[in-house]
C-alpha cells in the first residue's frame, strides 16, 4: 500500500507540483553533446533576468552548502567576515573554519537582523578580503535588510560579497547587479519548487578574477571550472539533467506568471500568515520589520503543545509544518509559504491550524 501524501509547509524542501516532475523526466541526454549544450544555452539568458545579473550563472549538482563552502574556499586569501544571525548563517562561520580560512563571526543573537552600520564597523578594519551573509535566515523567519548592507560592503571595493539567498531567491526582486552581489546562491528546493540536488549561482568577474589567485580550490567546486565549462555551454562535471529540465519549466512558469505578479503573490501569502499568527494571539519571532516574505516564524508565546499541533496536522490533513529549528524547537513553529503556494493555499492551511488549536 501506498503511503498517502504528506503536503509540505516546511521551509525546504517544499511542495513540488506535478507538472514539474513532468518536466523533470524526459529521455537522458549526454552532458558533452550539443542537445545538453542547447539546453544549457537556453537557460541562461532567462536565469540572468532572473537573478538581474550580467554574470554568468552556475549549475551545481549539489545542495547550497556546496556552494557556500566553495565561496570560502574560492575567494578568501586574508578573512572572511561570517555574519551570524541564526542557525545557516551560524553554520557559514564554522564552514569558513574548516576549509581553514582565517574567519570572524559578526554575531546578533537570533531573531535580531544584521545591521548595516555593525557590517561597517567590521569591514573599516580592513582585516577582511570577504563576507557572508545570509539574505533570509531561515531558522528564525527573518529577512537581513540586504539594500542596506549592499551599500557599505561597495565602500570596500576588496572585500567580495557572498550572498546565499537559499530562501529568498525568486521570491522578491534581488539585484544583483546593482548590489554589488559577488557570489549569490540558493538551493532550488525552496522558493524555486524544486526537488532538492541543484544549486544555482551567478559569480562576478571580480570574484573569478580573485578566485585565480587563490591555491587549493579543489576540483568539484573550482569557480574556474565552472566558468571554462561555461563558455561551453557546460557542466564540469555530470550534471542532474532532470534538474535542469525542470529549472527550464520553472523560469518559463516564472516568466508567464510575471516576475512582479510573483513577488506580489508572496508578499500576500506572508502577510495572510502574519496576520492569521495575530490573529491567534502568537507574536512573530524576528524582530519587528524584518519578517520573511517566504516562512513566518511564529513565537509560541501562547505556550502550546507545538509536536501536539504537527501530529495533529499531520493525521487529519496530512500537512507538514516545521516545530522550531534547534535551540527553538517547541518555543516556536514554522509555516513556509513559497514557491508554488498561493493565498488560497496558505488560506486553507490557516483554516486547518485553527482547527487542530482548538482541539490542543
Ligand atoms: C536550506 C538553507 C540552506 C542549506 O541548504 P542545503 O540545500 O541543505 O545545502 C542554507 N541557507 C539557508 C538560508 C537555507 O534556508
């Protein structure tokens, strides 16, 4: 017997739809002929609209921390500034370590964003050649104020800007180009809809031309390898080609529905949960004005059984959501609305919440 489904509100991996599995299974190509090549080709133009960057945009075989990882590794020769401000921007720090990167931790405590002026303080030392910041921290359901930030790291015309936009990537309207942005990255099993096994990131040539200058890159997350394959229309190494059939549908869905349509809806589905967590009596966990526009992160102030509520969800709508990331497990609870969902969608699960509430 088949199992029955679980619908997934978690914040990664979510929800895929049907039609994208579709697309995900079409005959195998080989990864060195010209079919692979077309299909690489075609790519790109619609993923550099939508990550606004003129910059060559990387496929991964990998997840994220892939990526993030080889960020460390491909552009810090002096110090890495590793904002922290939950559990993957935490992470990023402890990485940086262990690829033995000489790495600093700028540290608020968890639900506080990183604020412009803390980054500036930072970087005026002129200790530091990088740094990482986490755009959407997904653990505590807060969104760093990215613009902001981007402003004082162009001060520094040394220091490459890594942004891992694992959460947040196609969800609202990311600049690349304009930022300032060296490497941005994300996962596609988060707002993309994806399965999980591909990253996406577009690298500057400022940071391809500090990559050059830097030893031991390794092989399998080499920027240099990426970009010579690139102008080939390639992958380095085998790529996840059902990935990047899907990724194809994905951007043509993106661009039918219009990327400002997309924002839009987004924006919507958060304010909808926001709403209905007040509603409810629940306060947010991040701090005021920096909510996510993908998860809400909901503060279990009211002091509720949070495992009860997920079973009870669970058994009678089959519906996943998340009890609280680590050290905030049970004090808060996660409901993720990205990627494919819609107001109607989040409406309903709002509607299944108040129901398993009352029988808490
Ligand atoms: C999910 C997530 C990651 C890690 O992604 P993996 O695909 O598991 O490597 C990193 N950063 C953020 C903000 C995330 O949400």
């Amino acid at each position: 017997m088949t199992k029955p489904h679980i619908k997934l509100f978690i914040p990664g991996p979510v929800e895929v739809s049907e039609d994208t599995f579709q697309a995900m299974s079409q005959p195998m190509i080989g990864h060195r002929g010209s079919g692979f090549q077309d299909l690489y080709a075609a790519i790109q133009p619609k993923l550099r609209q939508v990550l606004y960057t003129k910059n060559p945009v990387f496929l991964s075989t990998s997840s994220a921390w892939g990526v993030m990882e080889a960020s460390v590794r491909n552009l810090v020769a002096k110090k890495v500034l590793n904002c922290c401000c939950g559990a993957f921007s935490d992470k990023w720090l402890d990485v940086s370590q262990r690829c033995g990167k000489q790495a600093e931790a700028l540290k608020v405590e968890w639900g506080q964003p990183i604020l412009p002026e803390m980054v500036d303080a930072k970087l005026k030392t002129g200790q530091f050649d990088a740094i990482t910041l986490v755009h959407n921290e997904t653990s505590t359901g807060l969104m760093n104020p990215l613009a902001e930030i981007a402003q004082v790291v162009k001060k520094y015309p040394d220091v490459m800007f890594v942004v891992d936009c694992v959460s947040s990537m196609t969800a609202l309207k990311i600049d690349t180009d304009a930022l300032g942005i060296d490497v941005l990255l994300a996962g596609v099993q988060k707002a993309w809809a994806m399965p999980p096994g591909l990253a996406v990131f577009a690298v500057s040539d400022r940071a391809l031309k500090r990559a050059e200058t830097i030893p031991a890159r390794g092989y399998y997350f080499d920027f240099l390898e990426f970009k010579a394959n690139h102008d080939k229309n390639m992958t380095p190494s085998t790529p996840s080609i059902p990935h990047i059939y899907g990724l194809n549908f994905k951007l043509d869905q993106f661009a039918k529905e219009g990327l400002d349509n997309r924002y839009a809806r987004h924006r919507k589905m958060a304010q909808k949960t926001r709403d209905w967590a007040k509603a409810n009596g629940f306060e947010l966990f991040p701090k005021a004005g920096y909510e996510s526009v993908t998860l809400t992160c909901v503060k279990n102030n009211k002091n509720i059984d949070v495992s009860k509520l997920q079973k009870a969800l669970k058994d009678k709508y089959k519906v996943l959501i998340d009890g609280g990331y680590g050290p905030i497990k049970g004090k808060s609870f996660r409901l993720a609305h990205m990627g494919d969902e819609t107001p109607e969608t989040v409406g309903q699960l709002h509607t299944m919440l108040d129901d398993c509430l009352k029988s808490l």
